[in-house]
C-alpha cells in the first residue's frame, strides 16, 4: 500500500508540473537581492549579500536577460572572504556579446594536497582525529592549507556567425599572491591541544623539495589572450532542457605580461536531453578536458575549469561547481578530464504576483581525473613532517567519482538558488588505497546550475 501512496504522490506531481498556466514574459527590470546565508564544505558558512539584477527589455529575449549585473561580498567561516562583479550584455554591441568579470578571493586557508590527484597521499585519519573533541590530537587540517590571494579580471568578447555558431575572443589579467599559513591566524582561539603546532605544511614540504619553483612558488602575475569557438543549441540558457553547448578554446599568458608564461587548451560538451517535455524531466551532461602545451605551467593557474563570457574560470577539480562531494583542488595536474551527469526534475511550478516559480530536485554523478601529472618522482615515498607525501600504492591517478543529490529553487529561468550533497565513491572502498583520499562527502548551498 505505502509503494501504490509513493507512485501516486509522484504520479501527481509530475502531472501538476506537467498542467501549469503559461510563464510570465518578463520585461524591463528585475532585482534578485539575497542574503548569502549559505554553507559550502570548503569554505564553511558564509554570510554576506548578493544582487543580481536582470534587465529583460521588451521581453523579446524571454526567458533570456538583455543584460544582467552581478554583486557579491562574502564572508567564510574558514577565514576566505569573497568579493565579486559580473556584468553581461546581449544588446549594446549589434551582434556581439559583452561580457566583464571581476573576482577578489582572499583565502588564509585554501586547500592544497599536492599534484596528481591520488598519487598524492591525503592523512584522512590524522584530520579526522583533529576535528574529534574527545581527542587529545591536534588540529591537522591546516597541513593540507596555504594562504592565497587571487585577483581576477577579464573581459570576452562573443560574436555570432550563424543561429549556432559564435567566435569568442578575450583578454584577462591576473595575479595571485601565495605563501604558508598565518599560524597565530589559524590558531585564534583554539584550546593548546588542538592549535597547530607542526612546523610544516604540504605546500611548505612541496617548496622545500623543489616540486615547486621559486618562480611560482609566490604567486605572480598572469595575464593575456584568450579565442575560441562555440556552438549552442540551447532552448534558454538558466536552466536549458534541450540542446547542446559545446565550446574551445585556447589560453595564452603571454611573457612580459605574465612572470610565468604559459599556454593551455580547453575543450567542453554540454547536453540536454528532455526525457519528460515541458521542463519537466531533464538529463545534462558535461564533459571537459583541460590540457597544457608543453611540459609545465605554474601551479596556480592549473586547478581551473576554463569558461567564456561572464562567469569565471571555475575552482576544481573538486567543489561545487566542477566535483560535488570531493576536496576543492583534490585533482591538479598539467591535463585533467572532467564529467558530469544528472538528472533535473521540476516536480512544481506555478506564479507567485509576477514571478515564474519552480521547484526541483537532482540526481547526479561527478568525476574527475589527472591525465597527465606533473613530475613528482623525487619525493615517491619520502615522509614528511608527519605523514607521507604521496600514496606508495598508486602509480598513476585514477577516476575520482561521486554521486548525490540536490534541491533548486527557481525564479524566472535565471535566478536559481541550489542546495546539494555529494558522497565520493572512495569512501565505500575500505579496502581500497584510494579509501577516504577524497574526503567522505560534501553539502553545499549556492547559485545557479553546474552548467
């Protein structure tokens, strides 16, 4: 009998989705002003505030936007703060989208587990005796942390050929400041049993060893070209169900603009399938490789998923945006292969005053892996201060996967507010030397779909 409720109930509310009145076509402007109340694995809780303001002219881009701006300043309970403007233009340019992003994130604890994903070792006993209260450990989280600053600009530039078919060209300029943790930072307080007291971290051990050169070791400056090529398909572009966005391209910090110089290549495939018509049930896709030419690139630049036009580059691999439920950064290397898979389901939709709503839930599945790693042969089975450096038993990366689930709110096709978890796979496998490399899983609450 509960089995016949449960298939009723959903019967029910795929119909009720399924039966809606018309959308609204909005017009003019419209503020979507949020508190960023919201918690991120990596990051802790945040509390800060968010304006998004969406201005759709006469309606004829609905439910697309003309132009849109983005504000943001944030505050993490893991000491980053984040400070962000994004504006995008359909209409000024005849024929040609505008697109400029600003991006402040100071970080006193940004993660750092070394190169090449599982051929790096991650202690997930020692953090975990850290974090217990009844231990008498200390805190071993901040091994695996080092401060970063990064400032990010750029400014894109996509031009139509045909209904599908766009160039894209751009120009960014970046610059990122890096050293060891602020101990009395990171130790502010703490009970003296639990302050961190190493005197080393894995950033410091990697610099010590020489697997990072003195050159990036810092940080510095990196700024340059961007050109590529797009195809789009898509039905809209906030919460596509059908069609295809495809994109390349490729990635030059050019020297005496940039104090390490280098060059890299992107490809993506985005697509949506509707299983169920009418927003109903979706199936999307993403597949990404991120690549180098030649034999080296600053370790700065790598633990990005490459994107054109308003947003971005995104942090990974690992973290919301990129791999749900694994370690930010988890997986760096000079080349890295990305997928994402999950289902969308809209299960309500209706109209509060002026406004379309609609609720949804997910199901989905991330992974990520290094395919070509950078050179850490000279630290194989060196220890460190305390725990080993790489894993002995890994010879090269694998695929780093995860599962989950999540829940969206959406207000006109644009203004979506998603919470989600993710569980990574290693976790299941205790007998594995990959068990618990990945963390044991991650909750998020933030912006927007993946893509």
């Amino acid at each position: 009998m509960k089995k016949i409720t449960v298939i009723a109930v959903l019967a029910l509310l795929a119909f009720s989705a399924s039966a809606q009145k018309k959308d609204i076509t909005k017009t003019g402007l419209n503020f979507g002003p949020l508190p960023a109340i919201a918690y991120d694995a990596d990051k802790g809780f945040q509390a800060g505030a968010i304006l998004q303001i969406f201005d759709y002219g006469d309606g004829h881009n609905y439910p697309n936007y003309d132009s849109k701006l983005y504000l943001e300043a944030s505050f993490f309970t893991k000491g980053s703060q984040l400070y962000q403007v994004r504006y995008d233009n359909k209409e000024l340019i005849p024929g040609v989208r505008w697109s400029s992003a600003f991006r402040a994130n100071l970080d006193k604890a940004y993660d750092f587990y070394g190169f090449n994903g599982y051929e790096s070792y991650y202690n997930q006993d020692l953090v975990a005796q850290g974090k217990d209260k009844e231990s008498a450990f200390q805190m071993f989280t901040p091994f695996y942390r080092m401060a970063r600053n990064e400032f990010l600009f750029k400014s894109d530039f996509l031009g139509k050929i045909n209904d599908n078919w766009q160039w894209e060209a751009g120009v960014f300029a970046n610059y990122y400041k890096i050293g060891t943790i602020n101990r009395d930072s990171i130790n502010k307080g703490k009970d003296d049993v639990k302050k961190y007291t190493c005197p080393t971290t894995m950033y410091d051990e990697y610099r010590a060893l020489g697997l990072l050169d003195e050159k990036e070791a810092d940080g510095g400056f990196a700024s340059g070209l961007r050109a590529g090529m797009v195809y789009d398909s898509r039905d809209k572009e906030g919460a596509p169900t059908h069609g295809i966005w495809a994109e390349g391209h490729l990635t030059a910090a050019l020297p005496g603009i940039s104090e390490t110089p280098f060059y890299r290549y992107s490809f993506t495939w985005r697509q949506y399938l509707p299983i169920v018509k009418n927003d109903v049930l979706t199936f999307a896709y993403r597949l990404n490789y991120e690549g180098t030419f030649g034999k080296q690139a600053p370790f700065y630049a790598l633990p990005y998923m490459s994107v054109m036009g308003e947003k971005q580059d995104l942090e990974g691999m690992g973290g919301f945006f990129t791999c749900r439920g694994i370690m930010r950064t988890r997986v760096v290397g000079l080349d890295m292969a990305t997928y994402n898979a999950e289902f969308r389901w809209r299960f309500a939709k209706f109209n509060i005053g002026n406004q379309n709503i609609a609720l949804g839930l997910s199901a989905f599945s991330d992974g990520t892996m290094v395919t070509r790693g950078r050179d850490i042969s000279k630290i194989k089975n060196i220890l460190g201060t305390i725990t080993a450096l790489t894993n002995s038993e890994v010879e090269k990366d694998r695929l780093h996967s995860t599962v989950g689930a999540g829940f969206r709110f959406i207000m006109n096709e644009n203004f979506i507010v998603a919470a989600e978890y993710g569980t990574p796979l290693s976790h299941f496998m205790k007998n594995s030397p990959i068990y618990n490399q990945d963390g044991t899983g991650a909750f998020y609450i933030n912006l927007g779909y993946l893509f």
